[in-house]
C-alpha cells in the first residue's frame, strides 16, 4: 500500500503530531516508513529470499520525491522548533543552577548564622560558669582571711607586723601571672620581655627609679593602711560587722569619683551612699554607742575611706590596666613594701608596741594561711575581670557578709539584734544599688518596652489561631462565618 503525502508534506496524524511535539530526527513520512519498515522485518522468515533493504525503502521513498519541494519549509520549521526546544532547556537548566546556587549560598548563610549564635551562648555560658566559680573563690577567700586573723589574735596580736608579712607576699603575683603566661600563651615570651611590656603602666619608658618612687610610694601607704585598719577593726568587731562596714568603700568610690574625677550625677547612686552612712550610725548604735564599738566602727570605715582612695588615685593617674599590668604593679607595691617600709616593725619591735618572744613562738600556720589567702584574692579580682563580669567580682565581695555571718553564728562570736541585722542589711542593699549601671533606667525602660510587644504578638497570634479553628469548624459544620467588621 503505498503511502500519499499530504499537500503539506505531511501523512498520516501521527506525523502531525511528531512535528507539533518537535520530536528529534522527525521528517515528513517517518510513521509510513516506520511501519513499512516493520512489515517488511516481520514479513521475513529465516531462510527465505527477502528484497534488499535498499530497494524497499527505495520504493517506499519515491513518493517523497514528489514532495520534496513541499516538504522542504516544514522540515526548515522542524529544524527551527527544535533548536527553541534545546534552547528552553538550556535556558532552564541554567535557571536551575542559579537557584542551586542561591540556595546553597543561603544555606552556608544560615549555617554561619547558627555557628555564631552557638559560639556567642557557649561564650556566655562559660562566662557565667567562671563568674559562678570567681563569686565562690572570692567569697570564701574573703571570709577565710577575715577568720583566721580572728583565729590569730587569740595568741599573736601584732596588726602592723601582719600587715607588712601578708603584703611581702604581693611579689609573688606577677610570677604567678607569668606562670599562666607560660601554660597557656600560644606565643612564649622570656621573663624580661614580659616585664617590660607589662611596665608600660607607668608609661611609655617603663619603669624608672624615679617612677617606681613617685607612682609607688602614695599607692603603697594606702594599701598598708586600708589592710592595717581592718586589721585594727577586727579587734574591735565581729567579723561580720567589719566585713560589712567594709562594702561601705563603694560608696565612697562613687562620692570621690563624682567629686575629684567629675563622673555622671546618679540619683540612685546617691541614695545608695545614704544607705550606706545610714548603716554605718546603726552598726554603732547596735551596742548603745559603747567605746570598743565606736572605734571599732571608725576604723572599719576609714579602712573603707583609704580603700575607695586607693581606686580613685589608680584611675586618675594610672588609668585601666590589664591583668599583666595590674600583676605587674601589685608586684612592684610588695617590692617597695619589702624596701621601704621594713623599718616600721623594727621600730615597733624594739619599742615593744608589737613585742614577741621569739620568732620560733610566732604562729607562722595562720600567718602564712592569712597571707596566702590574702594574696589569692588580690589574684582572683584580677583573674575575674578578665574571665567573666566585673560585677561577678563585687557580689562575691558582698557575699562575705553572709559568710563571716554564718561562721560567727556557728562560733557564738556574735548576737544578731534587730538593729544590728537591719545595718547589715542597709548597707549590702546600698553595695548592690552601687552596682547598677549608669544606663539601668533606659536599660529598664527597653527592657519592660520589649515585654509589652511580646505580650502584644502573642495576643494576636492567639486571636489568629482562634478565628483560623473557627473557621475549620465552621467548614465542617457546611456553614461559613462571615467575620462583621
């Protein structure tokens, strides 16, 4: 049966439909030939004598010689269909690459994102976790040196001499921060490298005689000072008021730095300061005003006054300095202490206003215990800084009120009366209000502000979800609400 073309070139439907879809290696005729070409295979037997392949399609193409001319715009037609075909699909391909791309990039974005904000909570984990450590650590320091030097006055009561000792011990801070240097410094540097980077404290030419005497010398009265009429006090007092007394020293930091370095006027400051004057006349109320107490108190306050002097003149003159710098100079004060002020013991000694027997008699357990817990928590200050929140440091300062109080509880040293346990409170209350930053009020604002629109943004999710459930039973129901505006 011979197969007719079309005028169009075209045969049968199924050739319509082969050059509307584009389908590759399509010509006019290709179903004709296809199923010719089929029954002349199945037509075959094994064995039998079957025309050429040649002849055959010799035969079957000879109508298309006819059309050849008319076949000719439909295969140029075919040829352009499929290159827009191959061309959509590459034009595809390439859209597909570039979301590919755009979604990967996303992706590692996203990924990034998740990694900072796991290092930035692991950061302030650990930082917590140290500042919990540095509280107990600087607390039970506190407490262990206010105690044992109430322990050591039951046999040796010589404050000055326990002054000078336990502040010798300060030369070894900057070898122990060198130590640390050592073990966990990425960069080694040698023991005088070290030194003089850290001198630079005392400016750009380090440390020079004339400057070891005149930067040294106001700095280390005060630190013999604060620490010898604390001392004095603890004779006076209980631990527990002297260590209370003691917290008053913020206070006073805030009045002088207010007064000499002309900070930011803060009203809760001040009420924080009245607070703490406040505890201090009830402290000296709590034993009717008697005379051991009185002096007792004064020198639990100037203890605090010499103290809070201290840390102005640090600031003004020397400015903030880091962990190397500050055990540098600690150092340099127990150099200049083991130099200079040496002589004031043996004057003491030799006129017998702090006598001892010998010097086999002295308690040298509780002196080295007092000053190696002394210098452990001038070591920890330091150390807190660095590793977690300063403010961690001055609430393990004011939880050595509690401490010294449990201890004396279980001593029977002390009689808490009503009085006296109001000051204690008054003046840790003024301790912490000290505490609060100088932006606290807008702090607190953005901090109440942030509350109210979450609490607004749940409101309205929770109506979203109410109207959304509505609906669905709405719907179940074959009815439909219509919300009234």
């Amino acid at each position: 049966m011979d197969v007719k073309a079309a005028p169009n070139g075209v045969a049968t439907i199924e050739d319509r439909i082969l050059r509307i879809t584009g389908y590759y290696g399509y010509y006019p005729g290709y179903s004709s030939q296809k199923s010719t070409s089929r029954s002349s295979v199945t037509r075959c037997k094994p064995g039998a004598n079957c025309p050429s392949s040649h002849s055959g399609i010799s035969r079957q193409l000879s109508p298309l010689s006819v059309t050849e001319d008319s076949s000719a715009p439909i295969l140029e037609l075919q040829s352009r269909g499929s290159s827009g075909v191959c061309g959509h699909r590459v034009e595809r391909q390439n859209r597909s690459a570039d979301d590919g791309t755009q979604t990967h990039s996303e992706n590692s974005s996203q990924e990034n994102r998740l990694k900072a904000r796991c290092l930035s909570c692991t950061s302030v984990v650990l930082k917590a976790i140290w500042g919990l450590l540095i509280i107990l650590s600087v607390s039970s320091s506190w407490v262990g040196t206010t105690q044992i030097v109430k322990i050591t006055y039951k046999n040796f009561y010589c404050p000055f001499f326990m002054t000078w000792f336990s502040t010798n011990w300060n030369i070894m801070f900057f070898p122990v921060y060198y130590s640390g240097h050592l073990a966990t410094a990425q960069e080694k540097q040698s023991p005088m490298k070290k030194f003089r980077e850290c001198s630079r404290i005392f400016g750009e030419d380090g440390l020079t005689l004339k400057l070891f005497l005149k930067r040294t010398a106001p700095f280390s009265i005060l630190w013999t000072l604060t620490n010898y009429l604390y001392l004095l006090a603890l004779k006076k007092l209980t631990a527990t008021d002297v260590s209370a007394l003691f917290c008053c020293n913020k206070a006073f930091v805030f009045l002088l730095s207010w007064i000499v370095l002309k900070d930011r006027f803060m009203g809760v400051r001040i009420v924080a300061a009245i607070m703490a004057i406040t505890g201090i006349v009830m402290m000296a109320y709590a034993d009717n005003f008697h005379a051991d107490s009185i002096i007792g108190v004064a020198f639990a306050v100037g203890s605090a006054s010499t103290s809070a002097l201290y840390k102005v003149l640090f600031k003004m003159f020397l400015g903030s300095a880091n962990f190397g710098e500050a055990a540098h100079f600690v150092s340099t004060l127990g150099f200049f202490n083991l130099i200079f002020i040496s002589f004031t013991p043996v004057i003491l000694y030799f006129t017998k206003v702090e006598h001892w027997s010998s010097f086999a008699a002295l308690p040298w357990g509780c002196l080295c215990g007092m000053a190696g817990l002394w210098l452990a928590f001038n070591i920890l200050v330091n150390v807190g800084v660095v590793l977690t929140y300063p403010i961690l440091i001055s609430i393990g300062t004011v939880l050595s009120v509690p401490g010294n109080a449990a201890v004396d509880l279980l001593k029977q040293e002390v009689i808490f009366n009503v009085v006296r346990l109001a000051a204690t409170i008054i003046i840790c209350i003024g301790f912490l209000l000290m505490l609060l930053p100088e932006e606290w009020d807008e702090i607190t604002l953005r901090f109440i502000n942030s509350l109210k629109e979450k609490k607004s943004e749940e409101h309205v999710e929770d109506v979203i979800d109410a109207g959304v459930h509505l609906r669905g039973r709405s719907r179940a129901n074959g009815t439909v609400s219509i919300p009234l505006a």
